[in-house]
C-alpha cells in the first residue's frame, strides 16, 4: 500500500506492517477525540517512524494516490481535526 | 479496509477527504480530456506558487541573519563599553552596558531559533517543489498519451487516477505552502519589531513581550545574574592584567626615567585621537607605583610617595610630564 506523510512524501509500505499501523492510528484517533496532547504527539511519532522504517519512498514522477495520509511531524491536533473535517486545510 | 465504517482511523479519514475532493473537481468536468488541460495549468500555476514561497522564505532567512549581525556588533561593542567604563572605574556604567548586552543576547537567541526554523522550511518546501515538478512532468506525459489513444468515453478511468494521484500532490503542496507563508508572515512582524527597537535604541527593554510574567521575571533575574558573572570575570581579567603590563612597562625605563615617563605625553600630541596607549596602570588608583618601576636604579629606597622632583639626577621634565 501507499502512505503519504503530508510535506514529506509518499511511501510504498508493506502490507504485512498494516497491523501495527491500523493500532498506532486508532490510538492516534483516540487521543485527537480525546484532546490527549500526550498520546497524540507519542501516536503520530511513532507512526511516522513506523512509514519510514517498513517503507520505501515512492519515486516522486509516479502518480498513484495514496491508500493513507499522515500528517507531518509537527501537526498540531487542531491541525488534524480539521484535515479531518475538510474544513478547508487542504486548498483548491 | 477492515476497520469498522465509524474508526477507520485518522489516517484512512484522511486519504479519504482528500480523494472526496479529488472527485469533486471532477465531477465538474463536462468533457474529461478538458480536465486535463485544465489541471495541467493549474499545476503550473502550483509550481510557480510554490517556487515563490521558496523565493521567499529565503528572503527572511537572509534578513534574520543580517538581523544577527546587528545584534552581534552590538554586544561586542556593548562588551567593549563594560571594558572601558571598568577601566575608569566607573562600575554603574559598565553594569548597564553588560544589561543591555544581555538583552541583545536573548534578541540573539531567539532570532537563531527562527533562523534556523526558516532554513528548515526552506528545505522542505525544495524538496516539495522538486516532487511536485517531477509529477507534473509525469502528468504532462500521461495527458499527452491519453489525448493520443483513447475517445472520451474510454479516457475517463486514466484520467480519474492521472487526476487524483496529482491532485493529491498539489493538495499537500498547497498546505505547505500555506503553513511557510504563515510562518515567514510571523518572523517579517518580528523582525520588524526588531528593526524599530534596534533603530530607537530600545532593544534593552525588548526581552520577550509575548512572555508570561513569571517567565519575565525568571529572565530578569538569570538575566542580572549572568551581568554578575560577566562583571566577576571582567574585574578578574583587570586584575589579572595589571602586573603584566607593569612588568612590560620595565625595561623601558631602565635608567632613562624622562623618558619613560614622557611618552605618553608625547604620544598624544603627535597622534592626537590616538589616546589609549597610557596603559591602565597610570589609573590614580596606581600612580605612587610607577616611578618605582621606571627608577630601578637610582631610588630602591624611595618612597612611593616622594615628589619626583625631590629626586637627584632626575630632570625637571618627568615632573611636568606626570603632572600636566
């Protein structure tokens, strides 16, 4: 599958890692419904290291959208509700 | 994907607000090899964009160094300031130099942080405009071969994956450079606060406004603690220095009091601004020493604070020398 880390690529992730991230990302989605500044921060630290140690990044001239999106390192939660919400974080 | 439909995850939710836009551009495409065309000039309009936020982000980054610049001549003339008001003994002038030097120092600190927050946007947003140059390449190629090959009807499953996998792109570069123009909009207001205070002469009181109190506080006193230290280890090094010069001062006056004793006075006629040369031991503080140095061989046994002129063998003009 492919992930893209939001202003840092797209990674080709092997299927088999999808256990691991699938719990790292209910975590993650806990802790933005929580508001737990904690979790969030230790969630998506560990899912962005999660990408890029299974995965390898995708040549960039290939077009393909990507299975899963994360958001950068220093997202803010505010951030990520509202990529959530398509309340316009994402222009065009 | 497994997850149940209420928490597919942040990740998934996410793919999926971008793919929801993706479609929606779409479905306003009556003819989709328009489509085509039609993005195809919006990624270029994309590139150009993001090209000028990297233009940009450069242009502060260049300002907060030169910003570092200032700040840093200013303490070292600040420093310089404390030296000298030390020297003549004037320890609340050099305490407010070294005050001020401290603020220069933290207005130093912080524009380092930014400077290199600036450099590390700079950076991605390279690295995001080469990515986002390398998809448009591969587009430009896929619509041309799409033109080429298929009717409309056929076309529009390659188009839809051509469109998204682009789209997707250009949504993530746009949010970058959405977040580099807040960010370089945020150090421009600062540094132009800066460029006031340094102009008006005010930076000494520009520790930080957007500080809490506590915070204030706790700078003012590591603050007024660190211009402690700095007096301790500056009144250090003038002690320090003293018997060195003396020493030096010796071999000068080996039997030739007058001369010694002329030269300064000599110096600053004849080079006129260029008055520093007196070395600090001639401070009044000091003065019975000197003639002890300068005499070796004539008054082992005079006391420090007999007049010169009292002295055999010594001319008139080290008196008027030492005393005009």
């Amino acid at each position: 599958m492919i992930v893209r880390i939001l202003g840092g690529g797209q990674f080709r992730v092997d299927d088999a890692a999808a256990a691991e991230l699938n719990q790292l990302d209910a975590a993650l989605e806990t802790a933005v419904e929580h508001g737990d500044q904690a979790a969030f921060t230790d969630a998506l630290t560990r899912l962005l290291a999660q990408v890029r140690a299974h995965g390898s990044p995708l040549p960039p001239d290939i077009l393909e959208s990507s299975d899963l999106i994360l958001p950068h390192e220093d997202s803010s939660m505010d951030e990520v509700r509202k990529l959530l919400t398509d309340e316009g974080l994402i222009p065009g | 994907m497994k997850g149940t439909a209420a928490r597919m995850g942040v990740m998934k939710r996410v793919s999926l607000v971008f793919k929801a836009k993706a479609n929606r551009a779409l479905d306003k495409m009556e003819d989709p090899r328009e489509t085509l065309d039609y993005s195809y000039q919006r990624q270029l309009e994309l590139l150009t964009k993001v090209r000028r936020g990297v233009a940009d982000v450069a242009t502060s980054r260049k300002r907060v160094e030169l910003q570092m610049n200032q700040l840093n001549q200013q303490a070292n003339k600040l420093q310089d300031q404390a030296r000298k008001a030390l020297s003549v003994g004037r320890e609340d002038l050099a305490r407010e130099a070294l005050g001020r030097k401290a603020s220069a120092q933290s207005q130093l600190d912080e524009l380092q942080t930014q400077y290199a927050q600036l450099q590390a946007e700079e950076e991605k947003l390279t690295l995001a405009s080469q990515r986002l140059q390398a998809k448009v390449d591969a587009f430009r190629t896929r619509k041309e071969t799409i033109k080429a090959t298929y009717t409309a009807a056929e076309a529009q499953t390659r188009i839809n994956e051509a469109f998204s996998g682009i789209s997707e792109e250009m949504g993530d570069v746009g949010m970058a450079i959405q977040r580099a123009e807040d960010k370089t909009a945020q150090m421009q207001a600062r540094a132009g606060a800066i460029d006031e205070l340094m102009a008006s002469g005010a930076l000494d009181d520009a520790v930080g406004g957007h500080r809490d109190d506590i915070q204030s506080e706790l700078d003012m006193m590591s603050a007024s603690s660190d211009v402690e230290r700095e007096l301790a280890k500056l009144k250090g090094e003038l002690t320090a220095g003293a018997p060195k010069e003396l020493e030096g001062a010796a071999p000068n006056g080996d039997g030739q009091g007058a001369q010694g004793y002329q030269a300064p006075q000599q110096s600053q006629q004849q080079q006129g601004p260029y008055a520093p040369p007196p070395p600090p031991q001639y401070t009044p503080s000091q003065q019975p020493e000197p003639p002890q140095q300068a005499e070796p061989p004539q008054q082992q046994a005079q006391p420090a604070g007999l007049p010169v002129s009292d002295l055999p063998g010594l001319a008139d003009e080290p008196q008027d020398g030492d005393r005009s």
